[in-house]
C-alpha cells in the first residue's frame, strides 16, 4: 500500500515542477504562446488534484498505526497545492492585464474591436478562475468526507473491540459457570454414593437385627 503511495508522490512531485515552471513562465511569453500556457497549466492542476484524491485513498487504507506519517505528509502536498493554485491565480491575473494594456496601446484597431476581445478574455479568465475554484471546493468535500469517513471507521473499530470485550466476558463468565457446574455435579456424585452406601448398611444391619432375633427365638423354643 505504501509503495502506491510513494509512487503517486514521485508524480506529484515531477508534476508540480513542471506547473511551477510554467507559471514563471507565463508573464513573458507571447500572447498566443501565453494563452496555450494557461489552457496547459489548467490541464496539469487537474491532474496534480487528482493524484492529491488518489494519494488521500491511499492514506485511508494505511493502518491507523502507521497513517499519522502519511497524513502529515498530505497536509504539505495539499499546501503546495494551494499555492501552485494561488501562483497561477495571480499569473494570470497579470497576463490579463498585459492583454488589456496591449489591446489598448494597439492605435490599428478600433476601440470597440479591443474593448471586445478585452472583455472576452476576461470572461474566460474568469470562468477559468471559478472553475478552479469549484475544484478547490469539491477537493475540500472530499478531504472533509475524507476525515468524517475515517473518523467513522474508528468508532466503528473502537465499537467492535468493546463488542468483542464483551464477547470475551461472556466466554470467561461461561467457563467459570461450565467448571462450576462440573464442582457442582462431582458433590452431588459423592453425595449420591454416600446415600446409596448409607442404605446398604441399613439393609445389611436390618439383615443382621433380623437374624439375631430368630436366633433368639429359636434358642427360647428349644429351651422351653
């Protein structure tokens, strides 16, 4: 488990480099070259997100003994990753000022021709910007469920290690009941052969009391 988890951080770590790289290089590039940089470096961040969903499973697989390592190291993945995300923010926030300002200083165009093609690139940076930041939020819903996910896991562990306390009462109280009832059985065993024995003496003395009494008549008849 942990060799899938060192591999998602091999590519994680060769991907942010490259977006790093790219987003110091986005302010000086050409426009047409900076608008294929953007729609690229979108492209990486998505992926570096869902390898940051794919490394997160992977953490809650780990035993909760061995997992606090892991976790720690996600919470620094997941920091770069916002800042990455707040880099490339602000890149293009400042490629979008570049366009504006070359736009607006290009006296061969028509000025409704540029204020058009301004507020088209604007709107796109735009919903570039919300989409980034819908997936900002659904990352964050799924670390939250994440947590309460394996918060729920641990009670549920906790639940069935008292359940099985309880179980193992239980047997304890059966045994001690089991030897118990063996004491139990071998007293009224000996109890049973002391009646059993206390009655054949009876017999036997009643046998003898009988025997001593004909005897006495007989002697008393031949007497007489």
């Amino acid at each position: 488990m942990s060799s899938d988890f060192e591999g998602y951080e091999q590519d994680f770590a060769v991907l942010t480099a490259e977006i790093t790289s790219k987003i110091a290089r986005v302010p000086r590039l050409p426009p047409d070259e900076k608008k294929q940089m953007v729609a690229n470096v979108e492209k990486q961040l998505e992926e570096a997100r869902e390898l940051l969903e794919q490394m997160d499973l992977e953490v809650r697989e780990i035993p909760p003994q061995s997992r606090g390592m892991y976790s720690n190291r996600m919470r620094s993945y997941k920091q770069e990753m916002g800042k990455l995300e707040t880099d490339f923010k602000r890149s293009r926030i400042a490629y979008s000022d570049e366009v504006r300002n070359e736009l607006l200083g290009d006296a061969g165009n028509s000025s409704e021709n540029q204020l058009i093609k301004l507020r088209e690139e604007r709107a796109h940076l735009l919903d570039n910007t919300e989409r980034l930041e819908r997936s900002s939020r659904r990352l964050e819903a799924g670390y939250q469920i994440a947590v309460e996910t394996e918060q729920i896991g641990q009670e549920m562990l906790e639940n069935l290690s008292h359940d099985r306390e309880k179980i193992q009462r239980a047997r304890d109280r059966l045994r001690d009941a089991d030897a118990n009832l063996g004491k139990s059985s071998r007293i009224l065993t000996g109890m049973l052969r002391r009646i059993i024995q206390n009655r054949i003496l009876l017999v036997i003395l009643g046998i003898i009391v009988v025997i001593a009494i004909l005897t006495a008549i007989a002697f008393f008849v031949k007497g007489h």
